[in-house]
C-alpha cells in the first residue's frame, strides 16, 4: 500500500513538474511574440503557445489564459490560437458552455480577420456540436464575409485558408441538404493552401471527385450544363465536360448538341478559349467524337465503337466505353476482346465500366480478365471490381487467391480475411457501398425532360445559376497578386 502511495505522490510531482514546464515555455514564447518578429515567426509562437496551453487539463488551461491575457496592450497577445485549442477540448468534453464562453472571449479580444476566422470556424463546430445545424451554417458564412483587402500576405493566407474551410463545410452542408449547385459553388470555391506538391494534388483530386458527384446529383439540368459549359469554356481537362453527351443524348436533343460542337469549334478557331498542345483537350473535337459514337451505339456497330475507342487520339473513350455496355451481350462481348487486346492505359477504363455495369455478364468479363494472366496496373483495384460483383464476386476471389500473379492473389487474400473479420452482411454492404461511390461520380441521378436543354453555347452560358459567395478558387495565385 505504501508503494501505491510512493507511485502516486511521483505521478503527482511529474504532472506538476510537466505543467510548469508548458507554463515557462509558454511565458517565453510569449515574450518572444510581445517583440514583434517575423510574420511567419509570430504565427509558429502563436499556434505553439495554442498546442502547448490545450495540452494542460482544462482548469489549469483556463487558468493559464487568464494570467497571461494582456487586454492593454496595442498588439495581440498570442493568445488567440490558444482559446480556440482549449474551447475544443472543452467542446470535445461536452463542457458547451465553457466553450462557447471561451469563444466569445475571443472574438471580443481577438475581432482581426486573420484571428477571427478560425474563432468562427470554433463556433461552427460548436453549433455542430450541439446539433443547430442552420447555426452552423450561419458561422460559416459569416467567416466567409471576412474582410482581407487591408490585410498583409500572411493575415490574408490566414483568412484564405479559414474562408477554405468555410466553403469545405458549406459544400457538403447544403450536399446534405439537396442543394447541389450550391454544393458545386463551394466545392469549387475550396483551396489546398498547401506547400508541397502531395498536398495540391490530393486536393486537386478528391476535389474534382466532390465536384462530379454534386453535378451528377443535380435535378436542374440547366444548371448542369450551364456549369459544364462554363468549365469547357475555360479550357477544362474534360472532367466535367463528360456529363454533356448523356444529358443531350437523354433529352432527344443531339442536333442542339451538334450545334454548341460547331460553337466551340468557331469559338476555339477565334480563340476565344484557352488552348494546349495536347488536341484531346478540345471539347469541339470530344463532343464530335461523343456524337459520332451515339450514331454508331443506335446502328449497334459494336466493331466500329471499338476501333473509335483504340484510336490512340480519341479523347471521348469514356463515353465510347459506356456506349458498348449499353449494347447488351453484343457490347459487353466485344469489350472482352478489347480487354485481351488494348493497351494497358485503355483497361482501367474498360474495366469500371464492365464493373459498374448492372449486368451478370459484365461482372463475369471482369473476373475472367483477373483469372487471366493479363497485366494490370493496379492488382487491388481490380480484385475490388472483381469483389464488388456480390455473392459470384466472394467466390471468384477464392480462387484469384491462388493466382500465379503474386500481388493479385494478395490481394484477393486481404479481401477475404476482411471478410472473415466484419462477416459476409457487412463484406457485402462495404462493396456495395464503393460500387455506389463510383456511380456517383458517373451516372445521372435524374433524366432531363425532352427538349428542355439548350438548343445553342451562347443560350447555356445565359442561365443563371446560384453562386458561393466569397469565391477564393484562385488560391496562392490571388495572394501573389
């Protein structure tokens, strides 16, 4: 018993040793931001000090804050990182109260744009907290209105980046909400912020995978288009502009499609839209070729489709691809064919759409493809398509278990003891979910009315659609201007 008492007297004496230690080191940076250094130095003290003051259990926290607030001074006192930090733990802890006391302190003793930014953000989280999901968005918003325009470079990254957040956060609130256009405005609006070049690009990526999922969701079809124009207009890589074809294809307006294809061939001759090396980046051309595959899916030319679709040039092999599945046995035979003979880069693409598709025959094209012993880039993602067939796709993986491709049988093994682990419900549910995500991204949620499309460019790139406000898509480019 003595030694239990020994043990919690030196627990005692190292906690007390531990906060005295967080309280001189933040009483040093502190002083250290009070000199007046570098921006960028001030903002490392500033989120240090924060990081440093959360760590203490929450009385001692609270207490720290108020011995090191300095409301008379001319400058800020470092302290604003701190009271968001510590009204998080608060948050966190279901203390609400505390935590909404502490932010109104905050905003009280910290209203600059760069500081009051994340002070919002703090509210939101509050109000999410607390289930007042139109509070929330109301905080949101109001961190959106922030003023930069008398701000130095790094209070204006600062308030760019909560602003970033911000719209994150509205997107998927008003996605929740059914609204999608305005959805798509704030996925938009959103920005990395990033210095490294993983950061960009990982944002780059599940940003375009929000924004095809908000534009595939959309009810108002003019809208759809207007902001699928709009991209292509502005020289587009064509993520977006692959839900053109299918809308007017839908709506029975091809001819009005064929129309805003010669548009942007003349608006592209007078250079109107930007251009690149690369001649599958323009849409007059993917739009042809989109056309020129819908004649030959209505003609049933399943042989003509796939030399469109092994044209090395050819930039609409999406849509080519989506055309031979839509031709039953006959489309989904040729395919298989294609797989055993087209270039690696080419079978991706084959294979999602043969895995997306609702037809039995597809899924067994995509499992004799992995039976095989032909390359592939990504052995997981091609035992998950294979998987993702339901109950055929749990057997075919039995025996991809056995494959001679070493890294495919892997994986066919990390798939079933996943599903040895969570059993065969919650197995299936978990692929039926991803199925779900792919179609999300490819697939209309809605059909248009018939003839209820724009008939030209200049009609579409007319409509009026709902906009974010605040839109700060230009990221470190607008900071450097």
């Amino acid at each position: 018993m003595c030694n239990g008492i020994a043990e919690n007297v030196r627990s005692a004496e190292t906690a007390a040793e531990r906060q005295k230690r967080v309280e001189e080191r933040v009483a040093s940076d502190q002083k250290r931001f009070l000199a007046g250094p570098a921006e960028r130095i001030a903002l490392n003290l500033r989120v240090g000090i924060g990081y440093d003051i959360a760590s203490l259990d929450s009385k001692s926290a609270i207490s720290l804050l108020k011995q090191l607030r300095k409301p008379d001074t001319t400058q800020t006192d470092g302290l604003d990182f701190a009271y968001v930090q510590v009204a998080k733990v608060c948050r966190e802890n279901k203390n609400y109260e505390q935590c909404r006391v502490l932010l109104e302190e905050a905003l009280e003793a910290y209203p600059q744009p760069s500081m009051a930014g994340s002070i919002m953000l703090g509210f939101a989280d509050l109000a999410a907290g607390q289930n007042e999901s139109n509070k929330e968005r109301e905080w949101l918003e109001r961190c959106l209105d922030l003023d930069d325009a008398t701000e130095s470079k790094e209070a204006r990254i600062e308030i760019l980046h909560a602003k970033s957040l911000a719209h994150g956060r509205l997107a998927h609130w008003h996605e929740e909400a059914g609204d999608f256009v305005r959805a798509y405005s704030h996925h938009e609006s959103t920005s990395s912020f990033s210095s490294c070049g993983t950061g960009y690009f990982e944002h780059w990526y599940w940003r375009r995978i929000a924004l095809r999922r908000c534009l595939a969701s959309m009810p108002e079809h003019k809208h759809l288009v207007k902001l699928c124009l709009m991209k292509a207009t502005a020289g587009d890589d064509g993520f977006t502009r692959a839900f053109i074809a299918p809308l007017y294809r839908d709506a029975g307006q091809l001819a009005d499609l064929a129309r805003i294809a010669k548009d942007f061939e003349r608006w592209e001759r007078e250079s109107k839209i930007p251009q690149f090396d690369d001649e599958k980046n323009r849409t007059s051309e993917f739009l042809s070729e989109c056309l020129a595959a819908e004649t030959l899916r209505q003609q049933g030319d399943t042989d003509e489709l796939l030399k469109q679709f092994l044209t090395e040039m050819n930039s609409a092999k999406s849509y080519i691809a989506n055309a031979l599945a839509s031709c039953g046995s006959k489309g989904i035979a040729t395919m298989r064919t294609a797989l055993a003979t087209s270039p690696i880069h080419d079978r991706d693409m084959l294979l999602q759409v043969l895995a997306d598709s609702e037809s039995p025959c597809a899924h067994r094209a995509v499992v004799e493809f992995a039976e095989s012993d032909a390359e592939f880039d990504n052995e997981y993602v091609l035992v998950q398509y294979v998987a993702d067939g339901g109950p055929n796709g749990i057997k075919a993986l039995s025996r991809l278990a056995r494959h001679t491709n070493p890294n495919r049988a892997e994986a066919a093994r990390s798939n079933l003891e996943f599903l040895r682990n969570v059993g065969r419900a919650s197995y299936e549910a978990e692929t039926s979910k991803r199925r779900n995500e792919r179609r999300s991204i490819t697939v209309l949620k809605h059909k248009p009315a018939p003839g209820s499309l724009p008939r030209c460019l200049d009609e579409a790139l007319a409509i009026e659609v709902p906009a974010a406000s605040s839109p700060i898509a230009t990221g470190h480019r607008m900071i450097a201007e």
